[in-house]
C-alpha cells in the first residue's frame, strides 16, 4: 500500500470526485495521531503520484487508527456568508471574493469568468450556493482540483493519458469499473470513448479500483 | 425513513434555496434615485444585499417614476437571475412625498405627453372625496380643503411640489372629515397602475 496522508500510511481509503463540487475521502489511516485539522491541511495520495490537497473535517481514532473524513481545498465551501452588491465587475472578481471570503482560492487554469456583469446581488447562503449562482451565468461546471484549487471552466473530455484495464461495464456504458494504477481518471476527461462525470476510487490492501460513470 | 426523509427535505432545500432567494420580492426601502432613474435601495431583510442602479418596472410602456427618498418597495430579480434587479411595485401608504411618471409614446418619440400631477388627475380625486366623504357637505376645515383644492385644480399644469402639496391638503380634508379612505364601503382606494404615492378610487 503506497498511499498515504502527510506521510501516514493509508489501510483503506474511499473518494468520490463529482462532477461538480468537492472532492471527498473517507480514509483510515495507520496512526494514533490526530491528523492535522487546518485548512489545506491533509496531503492525501492514493497512488504515490498524485497528491491531493484538502482539509480535514472530522475524525476519530480506533484500534490503534485513525478514521477521517477529507474534502477538497480548504473546507470553506459550506460556510455561511454575508449578502454582497458587486457593480461593472468581471464575474470572476465576486468569485474570487466569495472564495476567499471561506479560505478558498480560484484555480488559475480558471475559464468562463470573464464575463462582464453590470450588476451581480449574491444573497447570503454558503459559498457553494454563491458559486452555483454565478455557474447559471457562466456555463460549465466547478470543481475542487486535486490541488485544493477550485477550477471554473468547460470540460474538454481529453484521454486519461494512462492506460486503464476494464474490470468491468454496464451494457449501456454508463458505468465501468477500472483496475487502477494510478489514479488518474478525473471527471471531465474520456476513458474508452466514455466521457467521465463522476469518479470514485476505491483503496484497499489488495486492489485499487475505479468506479468510472458516464455523463 | 425519517432520517432518510429528513436529509432528502435537507437536500432540496439546499438546492433551492440559492433561486428561491433570487425569485422572491423584498420590502426594501428607496435610499436615493439618480438622474437617471435607477434607484439604490436597501432592503429590510440581511439576506439580501443593498443595491444600486436598480431599474423600475413600471407597469406602463415607456413610463418613467421619480419617487422619493424613503419610499418603500418591493425588490425582485428578473429571472431570478443575480445580474437583474428591478423594483416591481410599491407598499401601500408609505410613500412620503409626491411621485412623478413622465409617458412617452409612439417609437420615434414624436408623440409625448407629460403626466405630472395633472390637474384632470387632481380634479378627478377631489370629486371622489367629496362623493365619498359625508362631512364634505358641511361648512368647515374639510369644506375649505376642498375649494382649495379645486381652486389648484383650475391651473393648466402642476408641478410636483403643488402637487404634493394638494395631496397633502387631501390627506388633511381627509383627516379633518375623521374619514379614511379604506373605510368607505364598497370601495377601495389603492394605488394607480405604476404611480407610486397617486391615490385614486
């Protein structure tokens, strides 16, 4: 088992990728040490190749290990903001605003957010519900990269540039199941000619697998 | 199943909160109107931002509103969309001075007609209230309120200030005849079509 968070050694560890949204891990971990709990705070990899950045929001120990629940970037997106007026304002600037008014950051690679508006009312609620108001405008989708950052921008469905080996699919190709090496499969990219929506991977001491589903 | 049901009733209303938000009217409150007609308002409710250049919808083709400081409206998004304000109408008895609807028509702007407070407008409340209010009749304030007012009537053209002036001195023949619009059975007094602060029958 090669994966780990902050140098801890993974048992077992699930993640679903959405195809919009946060990033979420449920791992245990091979320690009796609390994990640390600040933003940005968890370097989970899966594979020894990628890490992924987010923050810790909640945990408890067990037998000796630690359970802990992982989401993407750091853990702001539920938080509860102020209702804000923004006037003659590229969408990206109340983007950047409410992202960082929770400890988020806008990926740089960031796309669909130059749009003028003359006049944007965000209404209180958390930032995840902001960044829906401004996705209705935009067009696209968001997500919360494996770098913590969270990406605005039009899928471009590219081939995973890995090889992958198909345990197993649906007849209708709506779902696949993948034996991974790498976790490399993100949502927004193709694997076998299906376009991929929503990725969960699957670590345990034996097998690495991913759950693939098509848009 | 009520756990299940509790967290299904929890998503929907997360999902729909943000555009249920956006699709309901707020009471705000006119803080000030440039020149160009566009308003800044502050709404009674912190789930809703203070707004500016907000544009009025006012329910007549081409009719443009000056209202007053203070007035008190309602607050949408067109579409529920967060790029597009507008005030789509206004609260009952709390306008606190006169309002003004300039009606331009025909599309090249060739034909234009001004209703400020027009004395037609004017006239036509005065002859209400004096059908609709009993004291009228008598000798007194309320008497007295009404000739001048009739009086006013008689100009070709009032400014707002006369007209907010009559207004007022109709809101006092009103008072002074211990009678208040809402009262009178069988009618209804409420606010004409996009004239915030214009009562008529």
């Amino acid at each position: 088992m090669i994966g780990s968070v902050n140098g801890s050694a993974l048992v077992m560890a699930d993640m679903h990728m959405p195809a919009r949204g946060a990033w979420v891990a449920d791992v245990v971990v091979d320690t009796d040490v609390p994990l640390l709990p600040a933003p940005r705070g968890a370097l989970l990899t899966l594979d020894g190749v990628t890490t992924w950045v987010g923050t810790v929001v909640d945990q408890a120990s067990f037998s000796g290990l630690m359970r802990a629940r992982i989401v993407g970037g750091a853990g702001g997106l539920q938080t509860a903001l102020l209702a804000k007026y923004y006037r003659s304002v590229p969408l990206r600037i109340p983007v950047i605003d409410t992202l960082a008014a929770v400890g988020e950051s806008l990926a740089p690679q960031s796309a669909k957010l130059d749009r003028f508006v003359e006049r944007w009312a965000r209404v209180a609620g958390t930032a995840t519900e902001a960044l829906a108001a401004a996705l209705r405008v935009a067009g696209g989708t968001w997500r919360v990269m494996p770098d913590g950052g969270i990406w605005f921008g039009e899928d471009a469905w590219l081939p995973t540039p890995v090889d992958v080996d198909v345990v197993d699919r649906s007849a209708e190709r709506r779902w696949m199941t993948l034996a991974a090496e790498v976790a490399s499969v993100l949502p927004g990219t193709t694997v076998d000619g299906v376009r991929v929506s929503e990725v969960s991977y699957h670590l345990r001491p034996s097998r690495f697998r991913a759950e693939v589903w098509a848009v | 199943m009520s756990a299940l049901r509790d967290g299904l009733d929890a998503l929907i209303e997360r999902r729909t909160r943000p555009v249920a938000t956006y699709a309901a009217f707020w009471p705000a409150t006119v803080v000030a109107q440039a020149a160009d007609g566009l308003l800044e308002l502050q709404p009674d409710s912190d789930a809703v931002p203070g707004v500016t250049g907000v544009p009025i919808r006012v329910g007549i083709a081409g009719a443009k509103l000056e209202v007053p400081r203070g007035a008190r409206c309602l607050l949408g998004w067109e579409g529920a969309d967060p790029q597009r304000p507008y005030v789509a109408a206004w609260v009952d008895g709390t306008m606190p001075g006169a309002s003004r609807i300039a009606i331009a028509s025909g599309p090249a702007g060739n034909v234009a007609a001004e209703h400020v407070i027009t004395t037609e407008a004017v006239t036509n409340i005065v002859l209400q209230v004096v059908k609709l209010i009993p004291g009228m009749s008598t000798p007194g304030t309320a008497e007295t309120a009404v000739a001048t007012l009739l009086e006013a009537a008689s100009q070709t053209a009032l400014d707002p200030v006369t007209g907010s002036a009559i207004i007022a001195a109709l809101t006092h023949a009103f008072e002074a005849a211990s009678a208040k619009p809402p009262a009178v059975a069988g009618v209804q007094l409420q606010p004409g079509i996009g004239c915030a602060g214009l009562i008529v029958g």
